[in-house]
C-alpha cells in the first residue's frame, strides 16, 4: 500500500529536519531532543568513540565515528537520505515511486530502509562479487537486486550504467546516482563534518577515510577546512585503486593487486571527488587492512569490515606521520557481521592468502 503524500512531503523541509524532527513532528514538548523520528531520524549524529588501545601506541588521540549506529549499519545511511530527499525534493520522485540504484551493497541497504519507510519501491543493480549477507539483506528490505557481472565503468554493461537505463526507460522512477550526484557530498558537508567540529571541540588535526564514491572524505574536508585550513584531509586507498597515485603523482594508475575490501576503491575520480580538498594519500594493503579489522575486534570489542580497519590503519599512519599529540578522525563503516562468511571465515581468509595478517590470538575469531 502506498504511502500517504503527507508521509512524502514530510521530507521536503531544509536538512535541518535530522536534528529538529524530534521536537517538532512528535508534537510533545515533553519529549526529550534525543527522542529521534521514525528511521530517518536514525540517520546520522553517530557516537564519536576514541579507540584508546589502538591510539595508545601512536602518542595521538585516534577518534572515530561509529557508522554503524545509523539505523541501515553504516556510513552509506547519509548519502543515501539525501540522494531520495533530493529527488522528492525536485519532483522527480512522485508518490508510489522507484528509486534505483548501483552499488556494491551498503548505500543499497541504506537507500532501501529508506524507500520502506517514505513508501517508495527500490531496484539495486549490484557487481556479483559483494558478500551474500549484503545481498540477502536487500532482498530481506525489499528491494528488487539484479547481480551483474564485474565489468569497468567505460564498460555499458557496468552495473552503474544498467541502473541508469533502467530508470530512463521507466516514469517515475530515479537513478540516484551516488557516484556522481553531489547530493551524497551535501550529505557530509551538512551531517558528518559538523558532528565531528562540534564533537571534537575543533580540536581535530586530520581526518582519514577510504574512498568509494568520495562523498564523505570530499563532504567532511569541505566543512573543516572552512572552519580551519590547517586541518588535514587524508585519503586512504585500497590496493589496486587508482586513486593514491592520481594524488600523489597526478597519474590514474592503479597500484599493485585487488583489494578484498568492498564499496572503497576507485578506477576514476567521481564528480563527488572533484575539487575535494585533499591534503595527501596513503597506500594501504589488505594484509594491513585485515590486521587492523582483527585488533579493533580484540582489542577494542568492535566487529566490523575490512574498509574500517584500512580506515583505521590509515588513522595509524596519519599519526605516525603527524607525530605525538595530534587528533585524528576517522569512521567505522559497518559492522562486521555482513562479512561473516568472507573475513571471518578460515577458509576464505586462506583462499585470499591473508592468514598470514593474522596474529596467533586472532585465529579464536576465525569459523
């Protein structure tokens, strides 16, 4: 059954919505501020979390934001209310709708909370190469998920361009179009880097993503570097990704290998990406990147993927490069539950030749 229009155009009011809905659809003044609206009221105002073991080494506080406490598990929940919202917003999206979309699986997963709780209909064209679990939870929301072979982006048959026909071929129906659409930036440059100003005090020296589309490491770097140029933006790169040598040395090269980490790494730089402010590049390996994904679990309690524990390694290197006494953001993505039988399994860890990354007292963690 459609959603009444009402329920609709509740969307259509300025962004500050995420933090005012609370106090002002609820109707109650009884009710406290951090009582939240229904799903999207879940998205963003994470926790910032200090990672107290893993900074104890580096002589630096290394913050990060906990991603998985948005209401769809991960970072991706913010780009993907506002490429929806903009799409109501500009009257594209209609009552009864279809908002479709490709990606690797999170921004997928985030966009179809959203369209069950604005009442829209969701299609996600999704690489054959991305964790069952991601799938399986698609499909569980509801979305209608066609796999497609892994191709590259100049290739037709790309997952992004099969989205995009599909929505051109069908009224009332959006592409949204996360790679390119500076909606999913807008995301970041309203919520993300705000959060971390104001939670921080300002006292933030860098801040580290992995990259896919760019949305959060270019919409965090616009925001702080208006409140201080002195802050550092650090892109990290999974292996393989073209991204650290176009920085580093102006070339869209890819480094050495494949990374096993989903949804970061790029072959292009996205229209999100373009004119970000980036400061500097960092290389990461998997072997590094699945170190850090098993000491977060051990030492810190977090079960999450391997982009956090790039993201997280990354924090490390940023530290190690600034020196003692800095502040270094950073975000945990997702949880690692989506990644059970890849990351945690002993089987695939082997397969992809990254047992070895692990120390003796991670294997417990192993199935």
């Amino acid at each position: 059954m459609a959603a009444p229009m009402s329920r609709i155009l509740l969307f259509s009011s300025d962004l500050r919505f995420l933090y005012s809905l609370p106090r002002t659809i609820i109707g109650s003044r009884n009710f406290s501020k951090d009582v939240r609206n229904g799903f999207t009221g879940m998205v963003g105002r994470t926790p910032l979390v200090e990672l107290p073991r893993i900074s104890k080494g580096t002589g630096c506080k290394i913050l990060a934001k906990a991603e998985f406490a948005n209401g769809g598990g991960s970072v991706k929940d913010r780009a993907a209310l506002f490429l929806v919202k903009q799409g109501v917003e500009n009257g594209s999206l209609r009552e009864s709708g279809t908002v479709v979309e490709g990606t690797a699986g999170n921004t997928g997963i985030g966009i179809a909370h959203i369209c069950n709780a604005m009442g829209f209909k969701c299609i996600i064209f999704m690489p054959d190469n991305q964790s069952q679990e991601k799938v399986s939870a698609l499909t569980t929301l509801g979305a209608t998920v066609h796999q497609v072979p892994v191709v590259p982006f100049d290739d037709p048959n790309n997952y992004n361009h099969q989205a995009r026909r599909y929505a051109e071929e069908r009224d009332n129906t959006i592409w949204t179009n996360q790679f390119d659409n500076r909606a999913n930036r807008q995301a970041h440059i309203e919520t993300t880097g705000p959060e971390i100003w104001q939670e921080t005090g300002g006292e933030v020296n860098a801040v580290v993503f992995g990259t896919g589309t760019g949305g959060t490491l270019s919409g965090v770097g616009a925001y702080l570097k208006e409140k201080n140029q002195s802050i550092q933006v650090i892109l990290a790169d999974p292996q393989g990704s073209v991204l650290y040598n176009y920085y580093k040395h102006g070339k869209l090269e890819r480094t050495e290998g494949s990374s096993i980490t989903e949804g970061i790494g790029q072959g292009r730089v996205t229209e999100n990406l373009k004119d970000a402010p980036i400061d500097d590049a960092l290389a990461i390996l998997d072997v590094d990147a699945v170190n850090m994904t098993f000491r977060l679990l051990e030492e810190e309690g977090f079960l999450v993927g391997a982009s956090t524990g790039l993201n997280v390694s990354a924090a490390v290197q940023t530290a190690e490069l600034l020196g003692p006494g800095h502040t270094i953001v950073t975000c945990l993505c997702d949880s690692g539950q989506r990644y059970y039988n890849r990351l945690f399994s002993k089987a695939w860890m082997e397969s992809k030749g990254l047992l070895d990354a692990l120390s003796e007292s991670h294997m417990k963690f192993l199935h």
